[in-house]
C-alpha cells in the first residue's frame, strides 16, 4: 500500500499524517467548541478589589469528573444535597431544552440578579454594591457533575448516610435503594 | 488516489462540525409552551426592589414530582391544620367544590364591613376577591380556573395535589391569576406563552 501511495502523483506518507493530524485536530477542536466554555468573572468594586477572571473548556469537566472517586464524594455528601438531587437532576434534564430566557431577575436599589439561559448555557449574573459576578456554565458540563454527583449519592445511601429518606424514593421508603452496596465508578 | 483519501477527509471534517454545533445548544424545545410569571415590586420608586421569575410549566411538571422534603412528596403536600384553624379540617372541600361545579354563575360569598370579601364562580373560574380597609387598603384578585381547582384537590383528604393542578394550568388558557395590591407591593402572577415577561 505504501509503495502504491508513493507512487501516485506525489503522494507521500508524511503528507498523509499530516492530513490526519490535521482533521484529528479540527475534530478534536470541534469537540472542545461543542463542549462550551466554563466562564467564571469576579470583580471587587471597593478600590484595590481583586479581579478574577477564568476561562476553562467544558470538556474538562467530564475529564476531571472521570477521575474524582464517586465513593469518597459520597462519603462526605450532605443528606440533604442527596435529597434535593432528583429535583435537581429533573430540571437540569428540562433547562437544556428550554429556549433563550430569562429565568430569575432582581432588580433592587444596591443588586442586580439575572438567571438566564442562553444558547444551551446557563448565566448568572449578580451585581450588587460589593461585588460583580458573571459566570456561564454549558449545561452538558452540568450534567456530567450531575452524573458524579449521582454514582456519589449512590455510595452515601449504600452506607446509610443518606438520612431519614432515601431521595431516590418518592415516598420516602428505607431500603429500596436499587444498587445497594454494589461497585459504582 | 488523492481523490480517495480526500473524500473521507471532507466527509469526517463534514460530520465533526456538524455534531459541534454551537456550544451545548439545545436540539428540541420545550414540550409545553406555557410559562407561568411572577412579579413582585416591594417598595415603590428607585428604592423599589423588583423581582421577576419565570418558570416554564413543563419545567415545573417536571420538577415538582422530584421534590421530596418534609411535608411535600410526589408533588403533593400534605396539610395539617391545628390550633385555632383545626375545624377547618372537618371542611370537606371536595363537596363544596363539586357543588360550586354544578351551581349556575354567581357570588356565593359576599362578606361586607371593614374588609370586603367576595367569592364568586365566573366563566368556568372561581373568584376571589378582597379589599382591605378603605380605598388605600390592600386588594388581592385571585382568578383560578375550576380544573385547576379540582386538580389540586385530587389528592387524598389532607393533600394538594401540586404536580396535577400546574398540569391543569398549562392545559388551561393564558390569564392573570392573582393580583395583590397595597401601598408599599405589588405582587402578579399569570400564565401565558411568552417566555419573557414585560
């Protein structure tokens, strides 16, 4: 094969690869754009106010969230993080289909709060008479922390961490939890 | 053969940024179109603090059967009257609104003195209204429609039924459903198709 691609016209392997880096690249690109980007802005008003601005691909978080051990996140989870996570879960679920909107929006003499979606993204805006915040969050990194957070609230109610309930039962039944004591990633 | 190398390569680029798309941009709307507003103006002029909530109905239909906290599990609370208010609980609401249901439109309670207070049934609509004091006194206009009335009263005899009666809401028309009014707030909540509200 080789010596065919030699052959033809001027085709040579190092052109190949090169080729085949570059669509890996775009693809790995595309990947990256698809993923959005985690934006976080904080700006102290008071004189000498520290600025922090950060800028992160959402690809990350599905990376970095791959190696957190779900049984250690469980450990420390508090009952009631567990018991609001299927609310959670169901309007994460909701909010990636939702049109452009503004969800929440405050308006008062010293802050200005805005929740909004936007392209699939969820901002939060606060501006109030100490601090401006911006942050953007794509939803698709949301939902992977979700994931984690899940396999998490798993092991806390496979130790009986989980309080009172069990979140994952409407009716607030004990011991119905489905995956008991099994291995979770 | 460069033919046969580069079609692939057209063809995956092709399919790479198609499935990117903007970042996260979602791939379907929302399956209800109706969204439920809230306004609140406490205080008036610059001083006022204004807040705005808008809540699509599907999210809530959604969401509500996911809460479970105290007193409130698949998308119904539980009530529990005592004290003062514990005769309540021999009220059998359920009767009373199925005779309210079958009854012809009118006022059925018109309660006049310091306060004035009407209920009435309209239209397929229970009313409600209530005037504070003289003029400048705090009026409360509530306008729910019946199936919604009835949804939130399907549950057993001590429980509202959350999930069903915002089910009934976004099965029902758009409209204002309360207005409070005094001196110092100013509380709207409605439900209609727009996701913005003014």
């Amino acid at each position: 094969m080789l010596r065919i691609f030699g052959n033809e016209r001027g085709f040579s392997l190092s052109g190949g690869m090169l080729a085949a880096a570059g669509v890996g690249a775009i693809l790995a690109g595309s990947f990256v754009y698809s993923q959005g980007l985690i934006r976080v802005s904080v700006s102290e008003k008071n004189p000498g106010g520290d600025h922090f601005r950060i800028a992160v691909p959402g690809v990350v978080v599905p990376v970095a969230m791959a190696f957190l051990p779900a049984r250690e996140i469980g450990k420390h989870m508090p009952a009631e993080a567990i018991q609001h996570l299927p609310m959670i879960e169901a309007a994460l679920d909701h909010l990636r289909t939702l049109p452009d909107c503004t969800l929440v929006q405050v308006d008062g003499p010293d802050e200005h709060v805005r929740v909004r979606v936007r392209d699939g993204q969820m901002l939060v805006d606060v501006n109030d008479s100490g601090d401006e915040v911006h942050v953007t969050l794509p939803m698709g990194s949301l939902r992977s922390v979700m994931s984690k957070l899940e396999s998490a609230a798993q092991y806390a109610g496979a130790q009986g961490n989980a309080g009172e309930s069990c979140p994952w039962s409407h009716d607030g039944h004990h011991g119905d939890h489905p995956h008991g004591s099994e291995e979770i990633d | 053969m460069k033919r046969l190398v580069a079609v692939p390569g057209i063809l995956i680029l092709a399919l790479g940024v198609a499935a990117a798309g903007p970042a996260g941009k979602s791939t379907s709307k929302s399956s209800s179109d109706k969204w439920l507003h809230v306004h609140v103006q406490d205080g008036s002029g610059e001083e006022a603090e204004r807040v705005k909530v808008n809540v699509p109905l599907s999210l809530a239909e959604a969401v509500i059967p996911a809460i479970n906290v105290d007193k409130f599990h698949g998308g119904k609370v539980k009530i529990e009257v005592d004290g003062e208010d514990h005769g309540i609980q021999d009220v059998d609401f359920r009767k009373v609104l199925q005779a309210l249901r079958d009854t012809k439109d009118g006022n059925f309670v018109t309660v006049e003195g310091k306060d004035n207070i009407q209920v009435a049934k309209q239209g397929g609509y229970l009313i409600a209204k209530v005037r504070e004091g003289s003029g400048s006194g705090t009026k409360v206009d509530v306008k729910v429609p019946f199936q919604v009335v009835e949804a939130l009263l399907s549950g057993k005899d001590n429980e509202l039924n959350i999930a069903a009666a915002v089910r009934a809401l976004g099965e029902h028309g758009d409209g204002v459903l309360v207005t409070v009014d005094d001196q110092k707030s100013k509380v709207r909540i409605w439900v209609d198709s727009e996701n913005e509200s003014e």
